[in-house]
C-alpha cells in the first residue's frame, strides 16, 4: 500500500505527534498517533501510543527508532480501516485497543525503561540551545495572528538578528537567534503587536476556534468575541479556570472539558460548567447577552471559591 493511496483513505485531521523528548515535550498535545522519545540506558526509544494527549493516550509499548516509521503507518493503516472520517479515539471506542496492538507487536521492545514523565515546560519566555544561541518564545492570542502581524514581527525578528522562527506546542512560536540585549526590545515589539510575552497572561486561558464566518459549520464569530470574554474573566482565568468558545457542536479547538464552555447553536450560545461540547448545557443566551451571562458565571464562581477558602 502506497504511502499516498493511505493519506487518501484517512480523515483530513488525522494526526501524529512526534516528540524528540526536548524540554518542550508536546504531552499537552492530543494526536491519533504520538511518538515520544525516552533515553533509556543504551541510548533511546520511542513511546507509541493511539488517540489522546500524554496523559490520555493509550499506550502501546515502545519501539526502536528505526522502527519508528514503520509503527506510524500500521496504526495509521488500522485507523484508515475504519472509514475516511475515522480517528483513533473512534476505533478504540468502536473496537477496543487490540488492533492497534496487533500492528505493532512485533516491534515492541518488551524490556523498556517506563514512559517519561518530565514537566513539559513552559514554551513562553527565554531559552538557550545547545550551541548557546537564544530562544524567545511568545504566544499567539486565541492561537491567531493577522498576515500584518507576522509580516510585522518577522521584520522586527530580522532587524535584531533573529535566524529562524518555528511553531512549537501551546500555540507559541520561538524565535532563534535574537541577541541577549535584542530580546527584550523584540518582546516588546510583539506585545504591540498583540502576541503574548508572559506566561500568566489570561488570554491563554481562552481557546477559542475560527469561528464564524471563517468556518461554514460555525452559528457565532468565537474567535472576534474571544478577547471581550478574555477581559471580562481576566481575574478568574487560570490553569484551574479555562473558557472554550466553540462555533458549533464539534469542539474542534479543544476536545478536553474546560470550566467553562461556549458554544454556538442555533438558539443561541449554549453555556456548559465544567464539560465539554458534548454536555449538556445548564443555560443558552443570545449572542449579545454572552458577556453578561459570563461575568454573572464568573462572579458566582469567584463566590463559590471564596466560600471554599472561608470553610477550610
């Protein structure tokens, strides 16, 4: 089977998260097929797993490097048999585990070292490489950034001496190369420009999807009503407080629960606490009632946490 006829027959967001077990690990990033390399005592192997993020994800075992590739394309080949829209949460749910298991066995490593467990890091800041060479790394709002913006930016780069820029997890992108006194004089070029240059900035803590009218599937403009919800929940917002703002029912920008999630319908904007798009709402408002109805939702959540401290 042809590596071409195999993409041909898997659905269009099928992925594969290779991770080279760097300090910035891609754990927080769900894949159909995740690759993570581990060092064990003569030198690496590669985790595989099947549908999920590091945590979620279930794993198979590990496999030498070399065998790497061939490992991908049998659990590719397992999820294209289940049909052109097929992902592998939805095999796993249809089928179990034991054809993704069969594919691989006869690669896996049955003496390896357990699966790495380091922090992921954080992709937002300064980082030095191997060679020495700094690393800035900023955020991109609501994982969106205008063609102005990056032209921007990437001039602002090359003015300071930058040599590459490249995407990494968390919707950030690094910038390489840039001179220890050039860094903080780029940081602040980009916070003019709207990207994030600190890791506790709440915008992070807002995900939010194309939205209308860029997506066809999509009943409200999540991502141009994201930075009114971003300051509304500003002082709520967190790692333990997080809004999803979906278009419609698919959930695409965030398949994981979240405090609160939006979602646009046709009656309305459908509110969840503590779900997914896949819950059921406790209220759905009309699209210029939604900043109300979340600064209502934050305060009562602010009370409720305020109760919690007072009785402990």
């Amino acid at each position: 089977m042809s590596k071409t006829s195999l993409a041909a027959r898997l659905a269009p967001k099928v992925s594969v998260a290779i991770d080279g077990g760097g300090t910035l690990r891609l754990d927080g990033l769900a894949a159909d097929v995740r690759l993570s390399a581990t060092s064990v005592r003569d030198g690496a192997v590669l985790r595989i797993g099947v549908g999920g993020d590091g945590a979620s994800a279930t794993e198979l075992g590990a496999v030498a490097p070399q065998d790497g590739i061939d490992a991908a394309a049998r659990l590719l080949e397992v999820i294209a048999r289940g049909g052109r829209s097929a992902r592998a949460r939805d095999v796993i749910a249809a089928n179990g585990i034991a054809a993704f298991r069969a594919a691989v066995a006869d690669l896996l490593i049955s003496d390896a070292s357990p699966g790495n467990s380091s922090n992921a890091g954080e992709p937002i800041g300064t980082h030095r490489l191997r060679d020495g060479a700094l690393v800035l790394g900023i955020g991109l709002a609501f994982g969106h950034a205008d063609a102005v913006a990056l032209e921007r930016l990437s001039e602002a780069a090359r003015v300071l001496g930058a040599t590459g820029l490249r995407g990494a997890p968390g919707r950030t992108l690094m910038i390489i190369g840039l001179a220890d006194e050039g860094a903080p004089r780029f940081a602040a070029t980009a916070e003019r420009l709207g990207f994030i240059i600190r890791a506790d900035d709440p915008r992070r803590h807002v995900i939010a999807c194309a939205g209308a009218p860029i997506c066809s599937s999509a009943h409200i403009a999540a991502r141009a009503i994201a930075p009114q919800i971003a300051a509304i929940a500003a002082p709520q917002l967190g790692p333990k407080f997080d809004i999803h703002i979906s278009g419609c029912a698919k959930g695409c920008a965030h398949a994981r629960t979240a405090a609160l999630t939006v979602v646009g319908t046709p009656q309305g904007c459908a509110l969840i606490a503590d779900g997914s798009v896949r819950e059921s709402p406790f209220a759905t408002v009309a699209g210029d009632e939604l900043p109300a109805a979340i600064e209502q939702y934050v305060r009562a959540r602010r009370r409720e946490g305020s109760q919690k401290d007072h009785h402990v």
